[in-house]
C-alpha cells in the first residue's frame, strides 16, 4: 500500500506540471524557460513580482559570466 500511495504522489506532481518554483539554478539551465521569464517581466514585473524578476535576472548573470572562476 505504502509504495501505491508513494507512485500514486509522484505521478500527481508530475501531471501537476512544475514541482516547484523556478530557482536560479534550473533557469540557467534552462534558456528557454528563461527567456519566457525575461519577457513577462519586462511587460509585468508588478505581477510575477520582484522575487521571481530577480532570480531570472541572476539566472541571466550566471549564463552569461559562467561560475565566476576564472582558469
């Protein structure tokens, strides 16, 4: 039953599309998402909220400055 029940809450976030928020992380990974992000905030940054604008921001930074290590 425990395993059922296990299956049955994975596959409900799974349909439930995103499991969490965006973080900075998972937006730099993923560019696509991202753009999406910088272009609804640049229209309607009072909706998303400065939270979410500033973690697409700092996603921005790390793709384009890489980790900040230098070879």
């Amino acid at each position: 039953m425990k395993k059922t029940t296990s299956a049955l809450f994975a596959l409900i976030l799974v349909a439930c599309g995103r499991a969490g928020p965006d973080t900075v992380e998972s937006l730099a990974a993923n560019p696509e998402r991202l753009s999406e992000l910088r272009q609804q905030c640049k229209m309607d940054r009072a909706r998303l909220g400065d939270e979410l604008c500033n973690r697409a921001a700092e996603a921005t930074n790390r793709r384009f400055f890489g980790d900040g290590k230098t070879p």
